[in-house]
C-alpha cells in the first residue's frame, strides 16, 4: 500500500490526483496547517526531518520531494504519464517536471511572504509581479499550438504544473489575459481523477 502524507493546501495534492490518474490503491493521512504560521505541524517531521509534505511511503521507501515521487510513481506504472514517444515532447516533459518546482514556485513564494509583511513588503510586491508575469507569458505562448505542456496528450507533467498556477490565480495575476492557461486549468479540473483526489485530499482552496 502506499501512504501519501498529505498537508492542507499544498503541493501533495498533485501527488494525490497523479496516483488516481494512475490508478494505484493508496491511503491519505492528512496534516492541518497551523492557522496562524500557516506552517506544517510538527508531527510530519516525525515521518521525515524536513516536515515537508508530501511524503510518500511505498515499497519500503520514504519519499520526498514532488518531482521525485512523480518520477518514482510514473517509473512504478511501467511509464504511464511518463515522456512521450517523440524525443521533443519528452524533453519537454522533463522540463516542465523540474520547471514546477525550480523556477515558478520560488517567486510564487516571495510573493506569499511579502503580502504577509503588509506595509514592509509592499517594495518587494512590484518586482515580483513582473518577474512572474514574464513566467505567464511564456507559458500562455507554449500552449498555442497545444493542449497540454508536454505535447498532445496529458502526462504527468501537467499534473506537476498545476500547483504553481492554481495559486497563480490568486495571488501572481493569472487571469483573463492567459485565456490558454485558464483553459488549460479548466481542462485539469475537468478529469474524473482530480475530481476524485480533492475527495480524498480535503478542502483545497485552488480548485
């Protein structure tokens, strides 16, 4: 059995929609936010020292860190949802499964701690805006001439990028002017398996 150990509105909601998608049985434990500090509890550190959801337990493993679970997950359904056939959509496929994480979620963040310092962050508030906006425009060019990131289908790297921009939408400026990335949002929250894994996950603000 996998053991998805899973934080209120945060990034392991992907890993509970991947595994529907793939179709392995698995159980949720889920963890509250603290409602002040917003911060994990202390008691997911006792699964892992970093105290960072997700973690994952299977086959004797305990993991961490989105894209890795995602690889160890596609890896363990024989590729399903994994690189495409074609050499340049799989390439794109390993980018987008890195670029989630690695460029859009660190001023995603920026952006979350500087609206919590009110007045103080307010200098900040500006430059990040515009430095996320250059990530929306391209990403908004990228799906001209397709569906989904990687290339005619969905994979696994949808399921990764779908974290930073559901928060996009409300606190980056995702809106009507990336009328390719809302429709791509309403793709995603159109499939049976996301629908199913909010069931299981609990309320989630992004949806």
């Amino acid at each position: 059995m996998i053991l998805v150990h899973h934080l209120q509105n945060s990034r392991s909601q992907r890993v509970l929609w991947l595994l529907e998608e793939l179709g392995f049985p698995f159980e949720v434990r889920r963890y509250e936010r603290d409602p002040k500090t917003l911060l994990a509890p202390p008691e997911l550190r006792r699964i892992h020292p970093l105290g960072k959801a997700p973690i994952v337990e299977v086959d004797g493993l305990t993991l961490v860190e989105t894209g890795a679970i995602v690889e160890y997950l596609v890896t363990r359904a024989d590729g399903r949802l994994g690189p495409p056939a074609d050499p340049v959509a799989a390439q794109r496929w390993r980018q987008y499964l890195h670029y989630a994480e690695g460029s859009m979620m660190p001023p995603l963040f920026g952006l979350l701690v500087v609206r919590r310092l009110g007045l103080l962050g307010r200098p900040a508030l500006g430059p990040l805006l515009r430095m996320f906006a250059a990530h929306l425009r391209w990403l908004e060019a990228e799906l001209a001439g397709r569906d989904w990131f990687a290339g005619d289908v969905f994979t696994a790297a949808d399921v990764m990028m779908s974290f930073p921009l559901e928060a996009a939408t409300q606190r980056a400026g995702l809106d009507r002017q990336y009328p390719r990335l809302l429709a791509w949002l309403e793709r995603i929250h159109a499939r049976p398996a996301y629908r199913t894994a909010l069931n299981r996950g609990g309320p989630y603000v992004y949806a």
